[in-house]
C-alpha cells in the first residue's frame, strides 16, 4: 500500500508529524481520528520533488495564495473537530513555522477576541483575503455554519488552485521549446552564419539566392537585432499600460475569445471560474445578486465580466439566470441546459459545481489535444528552419567548385 505523509494536532494542540500506510488519503485521516488526532495536511510520500523545495526555499517559502489555503484548509479541520474559534486560531498560530502566517493568525485571533466577527477580521488584512472569500465567510456566519463554511471555500481554492497549475503545467513545455528554438536561430544567424561570410566574401551574386537570403536575414538580426529587442519590450510595457483601461481590456478579451482553439479553451476555463465561484456562495446562502457580482470578481476575461453584469442586472429584474446566460451567447450552450434544469429542480447550487468539474475536466481534455498537435509542430518547423540554413550554406560550399578560375 502507498505511504503518505501526515501532518495533525492533538486536542491539547501539539503538532505531530509522520507517514503512514493506507490505501487512500481518507484512509489515513480516519487512521489519525480514530488516534485522537486532529488532521490538517496529508500527502503521498515524495509528492514534492527535491526541486519543487528548492523553489520553494529560494522564494522564500509560501507565497499570498498558498497562504490563504493553508490557512482555511487547518481552520476547517480544526472547527470540524469541535474547536472553538479563538482555540482553533491559537493552534494553528503555535504550529506554524512560517512568521508571516504567525503574524496572520496573531492578527486575526486579536480582532477575533475582541468580539469581532471572521468575516470582518479577514477583511481588514490588507486586501489578502478578496471579497469573494470574505462574502463567503460573512454568510457562513450568518447561517451558523462557520465550519461547513471554511470547508466549501477550503475546497473551492483547491479546486482553482489545480486547475490553474494544470493550465500553467501543460504550457511550460511548449514555451520552453519555443524558447529554444528562438535562441538557437539566434545563435545561428548572429555567430554561425558570419563565419561563412569571409569564404563567400568573392562569390558576390553568384552565390545561391537562398543563401543571400540567408545571409541578408543574419546581417539584419546582427546589426537590428538589439534595436528591435528593445522595441518590442516598450510596445509590450505600453501595451500593458494600455490593458490597465477598462475599455482597452474588454476588446482585447474579447478578441481573445474569438482566436481558434485558444479562445474556445479560454471561454471553458472561464465558466468553470464563474461555475465554482457561484455555485459556492449560493451553497454557502448568499443571495443570487449579490453571488453574482462577486462571482464575477473572480473572472480573468473582462469581457466575460461584462457580460456577467448584465446577467445580473437580468436576475435583479426578477429573471432566472439560465435565461440572460443564455442571451449573452458566450457561455457553451450544455452549461447553460444544466443551469436550467438546476433551476427547475430547486438544487441550482448543486448543479453548478457539477458545470465547473464538467468543464475542468473538458480543460485538461483541449489542453491536451492542442499540446499534441503543437509540440510536433514547434519540433519540426524549429528542424525545417535549421535544416533549410544549413542547406543554403551546404549549397554555397558546393557551388565554390563550379566558379571558374
């Protein structure tokens, strides 16, 4: 059976750690509950690599988000076990090992024994905690279900933490490639070319025309090169100052949306955003407009975000949401059926965190495709450029012996 690392507290809020066999991680949270423990992390054994704590280590262990996880993933554990608040914050304060998240909890285990609320106390920490988490635990608190709470939001982050590591995973590769590929045509035209330029220095025009190309495209990179290195990064600053306008930045999601395969995969991850997010507040009691416009805090495509504003103006106007969902056409047409028929049933909440899995998982699916179409074309269009200079040279080598003397 495969080991698993464990971290929990006693009652008494001692912090243990070890590794344990089990079959799955359930297994071990029942095996440390049944001991009396109090679990708040469990892992596969070598589930982080060397290098990943390398990472970690030079970046100065954890960083805003993961924080936030943390801390909503060991406070759940911990009211779910029967603590009270302030005795839960007080553990979690003792057992860590990270200063700035001791601070955190110092901060808010304060305001929490002065007789302020979670919500308020989470607002106040500088913009860490968004509106969305602070909405979510403001109407747990509200309907007296504080734990179930911080386990909905414990699992909401996980599941958009995963779903944005498998995005970044899947295109690290191909970026890396491109990266490569760009580097060695520089390499090529700026150090290897100009070596040849000498020996051919006499053939003027009857070199072949590819490798004048050739050769005029590596005199261009050398002398231009620099120059248009620095272009291209103001236009990049520029254009980022420029995405910083509202209007700016809804065309160019907008344009995004409508790129092949890129704008179809942005528009899947986007209503698996608005899915979750939604769907947690409704199940946490938030009412259905004011879920809307947090949710719609949470979007990257501000041109979705748009559309959203006005599927809630819809809603306010006494609506229900799968019909102005469906109005704005820039959600796929299954989403919107299952919100339907989430709504006829009466179990609407339910039925959108079964749209935000549906479409992670429609996620991983296009990334995949897309990362097996795109690799063999960076590979062999990098291979077709090489081996095209390197012919261009080979030829003009060739033709030396054909000059008459």
């Amino acid at each position: 059976m495969p080991q698993f690392l464990y971290r929990a507290v006693t009652q008494g809020g001692e912090e243990l750690k070890g590794e344990l066999e089990a079959r799955d991680s359930q297994g071990v949270v029942r095996q440390l509950q049944a001991k009396g423990l109090i679990p708040l992390l469990v892992e596969p054994a070598g589930a982080s690599s060397d290098l990943a704590a390398f990472l970690k280590l030079e970046m100065g262990g954890q960083n805003k988000r993961q924080r936030v996880q943390q801390f909503t993933q060991d406070l759940a554990e911990l009211m779910r076990a029967g603590l009270s608040l302030d005795r839960a914050l007080q553990i979690m304060s003792r057992v860590s090992e990270d200063k700035e998240q001791q601070q955190l909890l110092k901060h808010v285990e304060d305001e929490v024994q002065r007789g302020r609320p979670l919500s308020r106390a989470l607002k106040e920490q500088g913009g860490l905690f968004s509106p969305f988490y602070v909405s979510m635990i403001h109407a747990a608190e509200t309907a007296g279900n504080l734990a179930e709470g911080l386990q909905d939001m414990a699992f909401y982050l996980e599941r958009n933490r995963a779903l944005r590591e498998k995005v970044l995973s899947a295109l690290l590769y191909p970026m890396i490639l491109l990266f490569v590929a760009i580097l060695s045509l520089v390499v090529i035209l700026t150090y290897v070319i100009p070596q040849f330029e000498q020996l051919f220095s006499d053939m003027g025009e009857a070199l072949p025309l590819a490798t004048r190309v050739v050769m005029a495209v590596a005199d261009f990179v050398r002398i231009f090169g620099p120059w248009l290195l620095i272009a291209l990064v103001v236009a990049g600053l520029i254009f980022r100052q420029r995405l910083k306008q509202a209007e700016v930045r809804v065309r160019w999601d907008r344009l995004l949306l409508r790129l092949p395969l890129a704008g179809g995969l942005i528009q899947r991850i986007e209503t698996a955003r608005f899915s979750r997010s939604l769907g947690t507040l409704l199940r946490g009691g938030v009412p259905m407009v004011n879920a809307l416009q947090i949710a719609r805090g949470t979007l990257v495509n501000q041109h979705i975000a748009s559309v959203v504003a006005q599927v809630s103006d819809g809603v306010r106007e006494g609506r229900r949401l799968g019909e102005p969902l469906h109005a704005t056409g820039e959600f796929p047409p299954l989403a919107i059926q299952m919100i339907q028929v989430g709504e006829e049933t009466g179990q609407l909440d339910e039925m959108l965190m079964k749209v935000a899995e549906l479409y992670d998982r429609e996620v991983g699916l296009n990334i995949q495709r897309m990362l097996t179409i795109l690799e063999p074309l960076l590979i062999v269009g990098l291979g077709m450029l090489i081996a095209g200079i390197i012919m261009s040279i080979l030829v003009a080598i060739m033709s030396i012996n054909e000059l008459p003397l």
